[in-house]
C-alpha cells in the first residue's frame, strides 16, 4: 500500500495547473481514496461512501470534515498546509483502517480524530478570559483597521505573539492595540516602555471596548475565519497568520468548548501617543531596585483622530 507523505504533496502543489484542483489516488491499488491540492492551497483525502453519515466529527486544529455529493460521494477530510503533518498523519490512518483492515469510511474518521483530539487536549489548554479578550481585539483591529490599508502584509508585522513592546511593527508606524470589556476606555499599561515610540517612528495606541454577554454576536473563531477569507488565497500570509495564532494559544477544538466567549463590538478609538497623551515621560527612570512598571490610563476624553487621518498614518507602515 502507498503511504501519503509530504514528499507527495509537495508534488501535487508543483504539478497543480493554476486556478485548478488537483487529486490522484491515495493507493494504486485502492480506488476509494484520493488525496489533492485544491486551488486555496488546502490539502483533502476524499474517501467514498455509500450514504452521507447523519453526523460528522467536530473540527480539530484546522482539520475539517465535509461531505462532497455528486455522482459519488465523498467525506472531504481537509486542513491548511500550515496543519499538513497533522492531515497525513489522521489520513495514513484512515487509509489503512478502510484498505487493510476493511473498516468503514465515515465511523473510521471520526474515530481517529476523537483518538487525536483526546491526545492534544492537554497540549492545548483553552484561552482565559483576559486573553480572549486581548486577542479578540488585536484580530478586530488586523481585520477592520489595518487589513484595508496595509494589505496581508500586515500579518508579517504582527508582533504580539512574540511578546515584543508593541503588537504590530512597520518601518515607521508601530500600533498598540488595547482592549476592555468596562464602561469605560481605562486600560493597563504592562511596560515601561509600552508608550514610547521608536526613534523615528510614530505609535498609535487602539483602544477597544467590548461588551461581554451570553448574547454577544461575536466570538474569536468568527474574528479568525474573517481573516482567513480576506487572506484568500495568499500562502505566505496565511502560514504567518495561522503560526501566530497557534502562539497565542488559539486551537480549533475551541468552537466546540463552552470557553469560547462570546461578545459585542461597542466602540473604537485611535490616538497618536504624542505631546500630551496620558504617559510616563520618555526620560523616567524609575527607582533603584524597581524592576517594572505598571500603571492605568483613561482615554476618554482626548479627542481620537479621524479615518482619514490613521489611514494616512497606516500607509507609513
């Protein structure tokens, strides 16, 4: 039997003609498993079955089960190629469980993907409030603030996973996106030097409020499939995107937790953290023996700039 591996893959994506699909058999000598590159660069084994199964498994990391109906149909076991290792791995397994062992498709995948599931559980802990709400905001902004004026480039510029000073750095603009679910724009300055622009750049400080409630019409995986369908069909920026994520601690098995929180979009401002703005000064030095710094600011009440105004301010970026 054939083994899928990434020596084959790689193939498929060489061999793919463009704004086209590509599939070939998972085994020659198994005619119902195919294995492909569609034309978003995600990777799919199609395995025939007789009658669509009634239920199919929940998503894992970005696994995904689907059934294709036409004059066959298929359970479309898929994933981005950020998760290829993943997909070979759970399609390896399938295969032989329905070409050796003589299984069925459709109980088969959901099997192995519970047996994954189960065993990158605690690899992955799910999200706490506080970071659901930090990255939620950091998406709203990549997605609704950044995204239209910088373009997919933005997500190379994403710096929050890393944990540097501020959350996205271009050549001469650098953004800090802060987030609360108060009443009013107060926020937590974590770092001496959170508000201090780089030599030669600009910074702006995003504030966003939030409300969170069992009614909220937003949750993260709705932030992360916005962005993933403005990212289309641009590789790179999807593997920047998705590998960010992963650092953040985001997991696809989170749509299917009670953890996942849910929340309202209630407003948004943007300054230029200069002049006057609410800070310590660049040149505070703080006491002998005091290693960090962390104070609270209210936004409130400086006047915020306008769209125009941040989109010229973005295109430095």
């Amino acid at each position: 039997m054939s083994e899928i591996s990434p020596i084959r893959w790689t193939r498929l994506r060489e061999q793919r003609p463009l704004h086209e699909s590509i599939y070939e058999l998972a085994s020659d000598d198994f005619a119902n498993c195919l294995i492909g590159v569609t034309e978003d660069s995600r990777l799919h084994v199609l395995l025939a079955v007789e009658v669509a199964p009634q239920s199919l498994p929940p998503d894992l990391q970005s696994i995904q089960v689907r059934v294709v109906e036409g004059e066959q149909i298929w359970l479309d076991v898929s994933a981005r190629s950020h998760h290829e290792e993943l997909l070979t791995l759970i399609a390896n397994k399938v295969l032989y469980a329905i070409s050796t062992e003589g299984r069925d498709a459709a109980p088969s995948v959901e099997r192995i993907i519970d047996d994954m599931r189960a065993a990158l559980r605690p690899l992955v802990p799910d999200l706490g409030p506080s970071e659901q709400i930090g990255l939620f905001g950091e998406l709203w902004v990549l997605s609704n603030v950044l995204f239209p004026t910088v373009g997919s480039r933005i997500c190379q510029l994403w710096s929050g996973p890393d944990s540097e000073r501020h959350d996205f750095v271009g050549n001469g603009v650098h953004v800090e996106v802060k987030t609360t679910t108060r009443s009013e724009p107060k926020h937590e300055i974590s770092r001496l030097d959170q508000l201090r622009a780089p030599p030669g750049k600009r910074l702006l400080l995003v504030s966003v409020l939030l409300e969170r409630s069992l009614g909220g019409d937003q949750t993260l995986a709705d932030q992360v499939d916005q962005i993933r369908d403005k990212l289309g069909n641009d590789g790179r920026a999807v593997d920047e995107f998705e590998a960010r994520l992963a650092q953040l601690g985001w997991h696809e098995g989170l749509r299917q937790t009670g953890s996942l929180l849910r929340f309202t979009f209630r407003d948004i401002q943007v300054f230029e953290v200069t002049g006057l703005f609410p800070r310590l000064p660049d040149d505070y030095v703080p006491p002998l023996g005091v290693s960090g710094i962390r104070y609270s600011i209210n936004v409130g009440s400086l006047p915020s700039l306008g769209v125009a105004d941040v989109q010229r301010i973005l295109e430095l970026v």
